[in-house]
C-alpha cells in the first residue's frame, strides 16, 4: 500500500471541487483532486448542466464586470431588471418554504457576485443568457425571472476552463481514484484511502474536502429516503455521485442534515439517456417550455399549475410530479400560437414529440386515455379568459373554473399543427446532505467541526428544500467550494497532518 502526502485532498471533480481546490492553492496549499470516474467522464454533474448561475446584481453595469465584451451597442438594447441580495434570498426563502438555513442561505446570497468575479479571474467565462431567460419587444431583449447570466459553452466550457485553470495552477488530478475511507487520529481527520487501478492508496492531509456529490444516482438509496418510485427515475448527471462522500462522512461522526427525502428534478425527454451520457452534455434533454403548454397524463388528466410560476421557481419540484403520474410519463401540448416561443432544447435532433394538424389526429398518436384528453383540452379552452399575453411576466392571464386552474400564460390550444412532447422525471440532486456551517466545516452530531474535514456543492444540507431557485445550485457549488478551499488550507498551521 502506497503512502502520498498533500496539504488539501479534494473528493470529486465538479464545480464545487475545483473550485475549492484553487482557493485552496490560491492560499498556498498543496492540493490533490480524486475524480472517481475516468478522464472521459470528469466533472461531475456540473458538466451537464445548462450553465446558468443565479448572482444578486444591482444594475446590468454589474454584470459587465464579468462580460467586459459586452458592447455599449448592445447593452442599450437590453432590458434587466435589477435583482439585488434581498430578491435573491427571498426567492431562496419563497421556493424553500421558508426552511432554508438563514445562515448558509445568507452566505450564498452575499458571497454570489464576488464568487462570480473570482471565478472570471481564473478563466472562466461568462455570457448572456438571451435563449432561455430573455424575450424580444419592441428591438429590445427583454430579461426576466432574475437569471440572466450563464458560462460560455454551458458546464463544458465551465469544466473545461476549471480544469484548465487547475493545472496551470500545479493542482494534481487522480482519475478512476475512489475516495473509501476518511482517516482520522483523536477525531481529527488527517486523510483518506483511496482505491485505484485495484490497489489501495493512503494520502495523508491537513485538510480533506468532500465534493462528490449526493446519492442521486444510487438507486437504492434513492428508493430508501426518497421513495420507491424514484427507482424509476432518469439520473440526469453523472453515474459516479452514488452517496460515497456522504457515506465516508457520517462514519467519520458527520451529522445528517437537510432534507432527505427530497430532491432536485425536473421534467425530462421521455427517451433520454437512463444516465448522463458524456457525449451528449449540456442539459439538452430538459424540456422548460412548459408553462406555456398544459401538461397531461395517460389518463388524459392535468395535474399540476404549468403557469404557477416562471420555469426557474417551479421545475425543480415539478419533476416528482410527473414521477407519480401513471407509467412516468406526461405529455406537454403546444400549438402553433407558442411553437415558435418554445427554448432550443425542443428544436433539437434528440428531441421527442408528436405533430399533427388536428387536435383529434394528435391525440390519436399517443398512448392515451383519447376521449379524457380531448375533453381535458377543451375544458381547459373554455376556461381561459380574455387578457394580454406576456411570456416575460406574470401576466394573469388564467382560467376559472378548472382544476388545477392555470394561473398565467393561459391561451386557448386552437391553432394548428399542434405538438405533444412526452417527458418523464429526472433527477439532478437530492437535498439531504451534511450539517456543514457557512466556512465549509462538516459539523458533527454536537454541532461542532470537526477537524480537517470540509465540504461543498450538493453534499451540503440545509440550503434547499421542496425547490430551489433555478441556478442556485451551480452558484452554491462555486461560493462553498470556494469557501471550503480556503478554509481548509487556513487550517494547515492549526491542523498539521498526523499519522
């Protein structure tokens, strides 16, 4: 068995993980990352993801700090409403019910827009979100739902510049290298065991950061604290976050915290890959257009508010609705009013869907309870009322009389081609993690760190609960990896590695 020695071991290779293991270097220490996949399959679920990044900003002057290239020609053509501290912990506060940990709620928040510009120092590069959280009026691009900022190329480029950015940097990377163990002297951590290539490594360290992910693509852990149900459910990332950090943490006197049986999901293409596929990245099986469609089952039975809310505040719970819906499927239908409305992810090759110039001949098509579909979309018709339609706001323009009513975006299905776009649940991250404070310390069953363990991104409980704000996630990762790295090596004088 092979000995190594670090300053900093970081367990995962996302987001959060590389972005606690620059700090961390940033503050002189000497930094080990285990990804526990191949080189081909690194970056966790941060590779997948659509790139949007939720940050509290005051003017869009703010966001050119992180766009210098953003031209004055362009900037007077843009419409974006400001989007302070104080709506981002409220939509935070909104969505989570309430129950979202004030002080890591708090932290987010604040640390939002300085995170956003640390991370622009290290290369990594930002873009206007204009396809998804913008619409065209009067020659202006109007932005809404406070998200208008996302990293070039999606999580690709995101990984790719962290990646790039780490090595320059010194940093080194370990593939196929399987956190195992956390090993402790007198309680505090001072390493871990690590598996690779069938033998076992030991690396010893002052400080070691989780950053591997949940549990979301365990398959029984998900049946175990979320629900039988959620076997069937799609893992939208990466195959490798199977709940090892987690495991390894509350064996070491970690506190569970957060909460467990809920999770991150979101309607997904009915045929998308069962897991992350490598090659095929960039969040591009999601399908978000649905409040502007109405959403049915099998049964020909809508079941859920499409126009509750904007996309960003209701899509992460919006998935497990679709998994209770008989066979796991729901079908979005859209007519030829809001096709042209619809996000790029449904112009794509992958994408699923039904047309036809009837709503009779549609209906055929699909494996559904016929007459209960067509009397759901005509009562649905005469329920909607007159009213200015604005896809960029809550415009109120809903139905009376139906259950569940549709609150905004509400027009009638009577233009033809119309198109039905089956989806099913998938699922990001689930929300039970550990009771880490806002320094990135894991804390144990008294409330106490524990020393020389640290952690990050989605292994963090507390922050989100039923929902989340959309692009929270992704930030989350950034601010507490960030966090996490520099605590850690601050603790490398306290903390010297024992053994």
């Amino acid at each position: 068995m092979s000995d190594f020695k670090y300053d900093v071991v970081v367990v995962g290779a996302g987001n959060a993980a590389l972005c606690a293991a620059i700090s961390a270097r940033e503050e002189g220490a000497r930094v080990l990352v285990l990804e526990k996949g191949p080189e081909h399959k690194r970056g966790g679920n941060s590779f997948f993801t659509d790139g949007a990044i939720r940050v509290a900003y005051h003017h869009l002057e703010d966001i050119r700090k992180v766009m210098p290239e953003l031209t004055d020609e362009e900037a007077a053509n843009i419409v974006m409403p400001e989007y302070g501290e104080e709506d981002y912990l409220q939509d935070i506060m909104r969505v989570t019910e309430g129950k979202s940990g004030p002080e890591l709620a708090n932290q987010l928040v604040n640390r939002s827009f300085e995170t956003l510009v640390w991370m622009k120092g290290h290369g990594v590069k930002f873009e206007l979100n204009y396809d998804n959280q913008s619409f065209e009026k009067e020659g202006k691009r109007e932005f809404w739902g406070g998200l208008p900022v996302k990293t070039e190329n999606k999580g690709v480029g995101l990984m790719k510049q962290l990646f790039s950015r780490a090595e320059e940097l010194g940093i080194d990377v370990w593939y196929e290298a399987a956190a195992v163990e956390l090993l402790s002297v007198d309680g505090d951590v001072n390493g871990v065991v690590v598996e690779q290539n069938g033998r076992k490594i030991i690396v010893y360290a002052s400080g070691v950061v989780l950053a591997c992910g949940s549990f979301e693509a365990n398959k029984q852990q998900r049946s175990q604290y979320i629900g039988e149900e959620w076997e069937a459910a799609i893992v939208r990332g990466t195959e490798y976050n199977t709940g090892d950090g987690i495991k390894m943490a509350l064996a070491a006197g970690a506190q569970k915290h957060g909460e467990w049986s809920g999770c991150h999901s979101i309607g997904t293409d009915y045929n998308a890959p069962k897991v992350g596929d490598f090659t095929k990245p960039g969040d591009i099986f999601k399908k978000h257009s649905y409040p502007l469609s109405i959403m049915l089952n099998k049964e020909g039975k809508r079941f859920v508010d499409e126009g509750a809310d904007f996309r960003n505040y209701t899509y992460a719970k919006y998935g497990r609705e679709i998994l209770k819906q008989p066979g796991h499927v729901a079908y979005q239908i859209y007519d030829s009013q809001v096709r042209p409305l619809l996000r790029k992810e449904y112009d794509l090759e992958e994408a699923t869907y039904y047309k036809a110039e009837t709503l009779e001949e549609l209906v055929a098509l699909l494996p559904v309870d016929e007459f209960e579909f067509l009397k759901t979309i005509n009562e649905y018709n005469e329920a909607v009322q007159e009213g200015d339609y604005h896809p960029t706001e809550k415009d109120g323009k809903g139905t009376v009389g139906i259950t569940p009513p549709k609150t905004n975006w509400a027009l009638k299905i009577e233009e033809g081609p119309f198109y039905a776009f089956p989806v099913t649940c998938g699922i990001t991250f689930s929300f039970g993690g550990l009771h880490v404070n806002n320094r990135g310390e894991v804390l144990n069953k008294e409330g106490n760190p524990i020393p020389g363990l640290y952690a990050a991104g989605e292994m963090i409980g507390g922050i989100f609960y039923h929902n989340y704000p959309g692009g929270s996630g992704l930030m989350s990762g950034a601010v507490f990896g960030k966090l996490a790295g520099v605590t850690a090596a601050a603790g490398l004088n306290t903390n010297t590695v024992k053994h």
